[in-house]
C-alpha cells in the first residue's frame, strides 16, 4: 500500500546542502525557509533539508564571504534575513560545482561494474 | 578582515522569523494557529542545538573565540553569583596571603638596593668575625683605622664608601626621640649615584677631619614626614643629640638607605661623628662599625677582587694593629682575612633572622591555597555535574571537545584572575600587616613593599597555576561523557561520575592530609612560643621597669661618674612604691651581650673558658629577684679603691670549678682593650639565669662591679622593682631623674616586654600558622562536608531501600559516619606521613619540644577528626532523615 507521500526522502550529504544553497541563490537573494523551500521544490521533495542545520550553514558561509546576509521584509510582511551570494561566492559555486560533477562520474564509474557483475 | 561577529539574539531572531513564517505558509494551507506553530516548531527541530551549532561553527579566530568564550564564561558566572562569589573570595584570600608573603620574601630577599647599578657593588669585610676583640657594632663591620688602610691602599674598586648606622635623638631634653642616623664617608652618594630631590647631597669635601658638624641630608619620607615636604626645611637647623646641624639637602623618594628591613632619616658625614656620639670611635682600632663598599672597576670580577682583598690583608692588618689589642689576641688579628662580597641587595639582618621563616610561611600559605584549591575543584565537579546535559548535548552535535575544555577553562581563569587581581589589593594590606607584627617599641622594620614586576607575575603565575589546578581535571572529565547516556537517565546526571566522585573523594583525602601537616605545624609553632614564654629565666621579670639612662651630655668628669650614678640609685630607691631599684650595662635577654676569658688561680690561661659577663650595682640581683646561694651581693663596699671582686652563677662554678664552692677563690680575665689580664676575688654565688635568648642553656655568667669597671661609661641602665601601676611609676622615676640632672636622658621600658619582644619571629610563626591551621581545617571540612552531602543525594535510592527494608536511622547514620571516616583516616594516615618530612625542616625553629613530638601529631589529628565529625554529622542526619516512600519513588 504505497502513496505518493511515502516516497523515499533523502537527507543531504555532508558537504552537499552549501553547494545546494550556493546554488539557490544564483536566482536572487532568499531567507532562509525560502532556501529550504526552494531546495526541496527543485528536487521534488526528494531532498530534505533540516532546519536545524540550514542556519548554521549559512553562517558559515557567510563566515567564508560566499554569501552576504542583511535584514529585510519577506513577501506576507514579515522581517527576515534575506542572503544574497558574493562574486567569490559565484566562483565558489562554479568550482563546486566542478567537483560535484567530478565526483559523481568518478563515484558512477566505481559503481557501474558492480552493477553489471550482479 | 575584521568583522564584528554576529551576535547570538541575531541570529535567534532569524531562526524565530523561519518559525512564524512557516506558520503562516500552514496556515495558509488550512491548519489552524496554534497547530500551524506547534507543526512549525517541530519542524525546525531542536532550536537550542541550532543555537549551539551556530555558536560552534561561526567563524572566528583564536581570538575572537577567546573574546566569546570570554563573554559565554562570565555569562555562565553571573547566572550563578553565589558559586562565583565563593570561588573568588576563597582565591583572593589565597593568592592574597602568597602574595603578601612573597611580598616581603621579594623585599627581604630579592630585590635589588634603589641605586644605580647595584649590580656592581661589593662589600669588602671579614672572611670570619669569630676571631675579632672589642666591640662589634652591625653584622660585618670593620674599624675605622682598617677602613681608612682599605681606601688608601686598594686598586680594585672605584668609588669607595663606608657607613654606619646608629639612632640620634631629636629631643633637646627629657625623653628620647630617637630617628634612624647613618653616618657616611664623603664618597657615599656619589658612589651610589644618587641625585638630591632638593638642595645638594654630602661631599668628599664635606668629610675632613675636624668637620664639626658641615651639615646633614635627610632622607624623603622623613623630610615629608617632618617638614611636610616644604622646602625651607634645606638651610634650616635639625636637632641631633643636642647639637644643631643645618641640612643641606634631600635623598630622592626611591632611596631608603643601605640595609633592608631600616630605612634611614638623617645622614651625617664621618668627620662628624665624635662630636655627635660624644665619643670619637675614629681613632678606636676595636670598635667595628663601619660597612665598607665599593664598585668593581671596569675588568674586574668579583672572585678577582676576592683574592686581591685576600692578598692584600697582612699589610692592612700589620699596620692598623691597635696598640691597646689583647696581646693573646694579636696573632689572630694579624691573621683576619679580607674577602669581596656582592652587595647589591644591601645588609640585613632582618634578611638572616627571616629568610626561613618567611619561605617557610610561602610554603605553608601555598598548602592552604591548594586546599582552596581542592574545594574549588570540587565545587567544579559538582558544577560539572549539574551541567553535564548542556555538554553532552554540545558534544553531541558536533562541538570538539577542545572546544569545550578551552571554553570551560576560559570560565576557569575568569574566576581566578578577578582572585588574583582582589588577591592583590588584599595582599597589600597584608604584608603591612605583616611587617607591622615584625616591628617592635624598640625596633621599628621599614620594608620596601612597593609592588615590582616579580609581585605581578607571582600573582599572574598563581592565577594560571590555581585554574589549572582546580579546573583543567573537572574540565577534563566533564567533556569525557560518553554522548548520549546522560541524555536518556533522569535529572540526576549520574553517568560517568563514579569516576568523578572518586577524583573527589581523593580530592578530600589530600585535603585532610594537607591540614594535618599545617595544624601540626601549628601546634609545634604556638608550643614553641609556649615553652619560650614560660621558659624558666632564673629571675622574675614581671614588675620590673628598666629605665636606660645616658648622662654623656652632662660633661661629668669620669672620676665622678660612679658617685652620680649612686646617687641615682638612691633617687630611685627613695620612691614610695619601689621595692628595689639596682643597675647594670647589660640587661638580660636584650640580644646584646659580652663575653670574655676566664680561668681560675692555679690553672692556666689555656684552659681558659669563654663567660658571659655582666657590670653591676648593688641591687640588681633584689631588683631581679635572684637569690643568693652562697658568700654575698657586690655591695657599696666595693670601690674603685677596694680590692677586685665577682660574683658567679652555678654554671660558671660547675664548669670552671666542678661545682666546688667558689667563694673566696680567686678568678682571672684575659686581658681586654681596656683593662689588662685582671684577678678578682669571688665573693658570692647566685642562682643561674638566662643572658642573651631565652632558648639558651644557663650559660656560665660572671657579675663584676659597676663601681670597678675601668670605663666609666656614662649610661647604665636602671632595673626598677615595684608594685606601683606603670603609669604612676613612670613619672616619678622621671622626676626623680630629672631631679638628679635637668639635662638628663632616658628611655622607659617594662622588662616583661623587653623580653616579650625578642620572641617576634616566634609569635609570628606562632600567629600565622596558627591562622593558616585553623583555616586548613575549615577549608578541609567544607570540603568534607561537600563531598558527604553529595554522597547522600546520590545513594538517595539505596538509603530509601535499607530503610524499606529495616534499616534504623542509626545504621544510616553509622553508615554515612563510616564513609567520612574512612576519607578522614586515608587523609590523617597520608598526612603523618607527610608530617614527618615536612616537620624535619623546622627543627632548628623550636624550642622544647621535637619536630616528630607525637603530642602534637595526636593532637592535631584529634582536633581535625573532631572537625570532620562535625561536618559530616550533618549531611548523615539528613540521610537518617530521609523519608523511604519519597526516596524511593524519586527516580
């Protein structure tokens, strides 16, 4: 007795929810639940980001310069911290996202003969 | 980049907009509110563990992570004042009473004179002063005849100056008031490099022989004690022993004088010096008073200059020989050896009466410190304990433990350095207080306590020494919970603290073991001072006024000293009230002394013996309450006419005689610089008495007439024996003094305080231990009395099962006795053991009883099991108290 609902929900990798943020924001400045929102909008609900963890992320990022946070009103009035990547922030992104793609192939081509071998 | 790191009310902010905004996106899907904020909040999940993260994982250098830690530490202190307040208080009173200690060990001991380059300076004196005849007047002194073949001979150093210190009245009549003299060469300041504050310092050209009196320079503190710094004090007259002497200038503020532990008031060339004693010892080859020093001139060291002064002794001795020296003597004379000594840390005897007694004191205020410091890490663990939820959720979501030890000690050293920093203003107080109970009516101790660079690093050092002590071990254990057991038992945080409550326990028995050795050190040091203030002296002191009286000022030829100082006698005498008055030059147990050979008719000087000796009038011995044992008192009889005679105490007729009866024999003195090799009649024997201390053997002591005394010194001091209050005898002994010669001088002083004052360093080891004792005690049983409560709480549940199952209130009672006594004896066994060890280095400091006197080991061990009693009854009766059905259920 399976439903939609039930489907299987991912957590993030460790390392994996900065770069996801990183790339958020290349579509404008968000607050915090907007990032989580977006997040798991875009992976359809696959990725879930915990709360608990986003905010602490983005600290450190913001710790790094790749993204810069300042006050301000969010669409149904209410105050929130809006954050908004930096140019190094940009190039953060760019060069994670090099890496990601890297991994992922490598990670693909040590599973693959696995997978023709069962 | 610097940049303000965010504070944590912000980012709580962020996290708070998140919730509400997720509640309204619930609401807007239909939830109602309430439900819509509790989804939103559940959804966040753990908010504190957010906060903690983000506290975790801000950025932040060392220093910026300091500064925080800096912030959450004394958030955390203010949130519990009363565990803050305690731990600093306890710390201040510790790293006060150090610091006051080490105060004084720093100005007795370590510190340098204020001049310039103190460094460079030696002291040229005697390789030994066993040897010398005369008088001695200072530690290492030499004659003036000596001094005067050093300077006029020597190439080693530059700038040689030699001084003297001695006391010089102000007052132009009646009762002294005496200031702290100095008497110095013309090279004096110049060599020292010390600059005027006003008007100018002595000169060579000052000190000529037959100066007069050129003038005198006053040190700071007296000119703003005197003349409250006004500057028309240079060029005014100062009265110094009746004579006036204008002052020609003022010391800088820095400079005290040469020796630690007196400072210096007035300052007067040599050439003076005759005119102003009333006694020239310039030309006296047995008189030693002067300190010689000097600076090395460039090149030379001072084992160089060691040897050279070696070398250069035969001459100074052949020529400075005296003419009037014993003639068994002279050999030795000619054989006294000059050696170099550094002297940059100035002369003190104060330095050699204290040294051990104050490193003894530092060690015995740094055992109470650790005790503190044994409370204070308990009271840590117990902290630890009740926090361990906040770390091992800390530890649980990532925080390193690192992390958490540096934060934990960061709280750590804020408490101990706000100790250290009260530590120092109290230690201020303290070590004043200290030297206070050093001075004494006739011996007023100036130190120099201004703080220098060693005080603050001492206290700096304690501080870091004192967190690491009482906090790196429970900072240590309290990040070592494994994650996560805490979390799931109930609120008494219990995991892991078996270990804990072992480190605590032994944290308990050092205590006791620590506090035995301070309270039988106590014990040892107020038995001492006992044994020494019911020490048998051999006469009755209480009662007796001494009256020390000076009549050089009167110009009384010295054929009619003798008859003015009967006359005083029988002045005295004549008071109503007075039950015998007598005279002598050298009152007992007064520090000073003289000594000689003696040997009796029929034997020879060789197997002469050294005797203390004493000039005395009739009446001492009925003043003193000596009695006679045999033959008669000196009397009016003798004269400077009748034949020599003596009186002896047993011990000299024991020793010299084989306790044979002595009077009538007849004894010799060696010869003396004022009297050559003499026989005398014994006519009486007394009763033994102490001479110079009272920790001394009854020394052999040998009574010769005042009346007979080749000098006719004019001083003497008068014992007064009467049953009159003080304040009604003093003024009639004034008057009959005055009566006798207007311009007469005197000093009053009872005989039981004289004596009394000789026991400062006894009553201050006395005092002091005693009040570090009692406190190691206190410190002990709360720290006993901790660990027992802490005990009880946490063996609630198996106190609540024996009592469900028949235990009475006495055998819990008896139970958590028994706990304590087996802290209690651990501690009492390790500190016996410790005693013996620590007790031997004081050995030589008592008097009457022995460093492993097992009265006071008993004593002490009994008086802290009492203690330990007492404060471990409390947390029993509250666990005999316990009701079963609460302890029980409580989970």
């Amino acid at each position: 007795m399976s439903t939609r609902d039930e489907k299987e929900r991912i957590a993030l990798l460790q390392g994996t929810l900065d770069l996801l943020i990183l790339r958020t924001l290349v579509f404008g400045p968000e607050h915090g639940l907007g990032i989580a929102r977006a997040i798991q909008r875009q992976s359809d609900d696959v990725l879930l980001v915990d709360h608990g963890s986003l905010y602490p992320a983005l600290q450190r990022l913001e710790g790094q310069g790749w993204i810069k946070a300042k006050w301000g009103v969010s669409d149904n009035n209410r105050r929130a911290r809006f954050y908004e990547l930096t140019r190094s922030g940009r190039l953060q992104l760019t060069h994670e996202t090099g890496q990601w793609r890297k991994m992922v192939a490598a990670i693909g081509r040590v599973l693959e003969p696995g997978e023709m071998e069962g | 980049m610097f940049r303000r790191p965010r504070r944590m009310s912000d980012f709580s902010a962020e996290v708070q907009s998140h919730i509400e905004m997720e509640t309204d996106r619930l609401q807007a899907e239909g939830m109602d509110a309430s439900a819509a904020r509790a989804q939103a909040i559940r959804e966040f999940g753990n908010r504190a563990a957010s906060e903690e993260r983000f506290f975790e994982s801000s950025p932040a250098s060392v220093v910026e992570g300091v500064a925080r830690d800096l912030r959450y530490g004394s958030r955390v202190l203010r949130k519990s004042p009363a565990f803050t307040l305690v731990a600093v208080l306890s710390l201040a009173l510790g790293i006060g009473a150090n610091t006051a200690i080490f105060q004084l060990v720093d100005a007795v001991r370590l510190r340098m004179l204020p001049v310039k380059n103190p460094d460079q300076l030696v002291q040229v004196r005697l390789s030994s002063m066993n040897k010398v005849r005369g008088s001695r007047i200072g530690r290492n002194t030499l004659t003036y005849p000596i001094w005067n073949e050093i300077r006029d001979r020597q190439q080693a150093l530059s700038g040689i100056f030699a001084w003297s210190s001695s006391a010089y009245d102000l007052a132009t009549a009646g009762e002294p008031r005496f200031i702290q003299g100095l008497v110095v060469s013309g090279g004096f300041f110049s060599s020292l490099g010390l600059e005027p504050k006003l008007g100018r310092l002595l000169q060579e050209a000052d000190d000529t022989p037959g100066c007069g009196f050129p003038g005198a320079v006053i040190s700071y503190a007296f000119w703003q004690r005197e003349y409250g710094g006004q500057p028309g004090a240079v060029g005014s007259k100062l009265n110094l022993n009746r004579h006036p002497v204008e002052i020609i200038g003022v010391t800088s503020p820095g400079f005290f004088g040469m020796e630690v532990g007196r400072s210096f008031d007035v300052a007067v060339p040599v050439c003076t010096q005759g005119a102003l004693y009333g006694r020239d010892l310039k030309s006296l080859g047995t008189i030693w008073w002067m300190t010689v020093m000097g600076r090395l001139k460039p090149g030379w060291t001072l084992p160089r200059a060691s040897s050279y002064f070696q070398s250069l002794s035969p001459s100074v001795f052949q020529i400075s020989l005296p003419a009037n020296y014993p003639p068994v003597s002279m050999k030795d004379y000619l054989a006294l050896q000059l050696v170099a000594e550094p002297a940059g840390q100035g002369v003190s005897d104060l330095r050699e009466v204290y040294s051990e007694p104050l490193y003894l004191l530092l060690a015995i205020a740094g055992m109470v410190l650790l005790i503190a410091c044994a409370n204070l890490a308990n009271l840590m663990l117990a902290r630890a304990s009740t926090r361990e939820r906040e770390i091992t959720v800390r530890l649980a979501i990532g925080a390193s433990r690192g992390r958490l030890v540096r934060q934990l000690m960061v709280e750590t050293l804020l408490i101990s350095t706000a100790g250290a920093s009260l530590g120092l203003v109290a230690a201020q107080v303290l070590s004043r207080l200290l030297v206070s109970l050093l001075s004494t009516q006739g011996n007023m101790v100036f130190v120099n306590l201004d703080r220098d660079w060693r005080i603050f690093a001492f206290a700096g050092a304690l501080a870091v020494l004192t967190a690491v002590l009482f906090g790196l071990a429970p900072a240590l254990r309290s990040t070592r919970t494994g994650s996560g057991d805490v979390l799931k038992t109930g609120d008494r945080g219990t995991t892991a603290s078996r270990e804990g409550f072992g480190l605590r326990r032994l944290l308990v028995v050092v205590q006791v073991a620590l506090s035995l050795v301070l309270v039988v050190g106590a014990l040892l040091f107020s038995g001492t001072l006992n044994n020494l203030l019911s020490a048998e002296t051999g006469f009755r002191q209480e009662g007796v006024l001494i009256a020390r009286v000076a009549f050089g000022a009167l110009g009384l030829p010295k054929e009619r000293i003798g008859g003015f100082r009967q006359d005083l006698l029988e002045r005295l005498r004549a008071i109503p009230g007075v039950a015998a008055a007598g005279d002598t030059d050298n009152v007992p147990i007064s520090g000073n002394s003289t000594s000689n050979a003696f040997w009796m008719e029929g034997q020879l000087q060789s197997q002469a013996r050294e005797c203390m000796r004493s000039n005395i009038g009739p009446g001492y011995f009925d003043a003193l309450q000596i009695p006679l044992l045999a033959g008669r008192f000196i009397d009016p009889r003798d004269t400077q006419t009748s034949s020599r005679v003596a009186v002896v105490n047993e011990a000299f007729a024991r020793e010299l005689m084989g306790g044979a009866n002595p009077v009538g024999k007849h004894l010799w003195v060696e010869a003396t610089p004022s009297e050559p090799a003499t026989s005398y009649e014994i006519v009486g024997m007394v009763r033994n008495t102490k001479y110079i201390e009272l920790r001394e053997h009854f020394p052999p002591i040998v009574y010769q007439a005042q009346s007979q005394n080749p000098i006719a010194e004019p001083a003497d001091a008068f014992l007064i024996r009467s049953s009159l209050p003080m304040d009604a005898l003093t003024p009639a002994v004034r008057a009959a003094l005055t009566g006798a010669a207007p311009g007469i001088r005197y000093k009053f002083q009872l005989f039981e305080t004289s004596i009394r004052d000789t026991l400062v360093q006894e009553r201050l080891m006395a005092s002091l231990s005693s009040a570090f004792g009692i406190l190691a005690g206190v410190l002990a049983a709360i720290g006993l009395y901790g660990v027992m409560a802490y005990l009880v709480t946490r063996r609630r549940n198996e106190i609540g099962i024996r009592m469900a199952l028949g235990a009475g209130r006495r055998e819990i009672v008896g139970m958590v006795l028994r706990e304590s006594a087996i802290l209690l004896g651990s501690g009492l066994v390790a500190g016996a053991v410790l005693s013996r060890f620590a007790t031997a280095s004081v050995a030589s400091l008592l008097f009457g009883l022995k460093a492993t006197d097992l009265r006071s080991l008993l004593g002490a061990a009994g008086l802290l099991a009492l203690v330990a009693f007492a404060a471990s009854y409390v947390p029993a009766r509250r666990a005999a108290n316990l009701d079963p059905n609460t302890a029980l259920r409580q989970e």
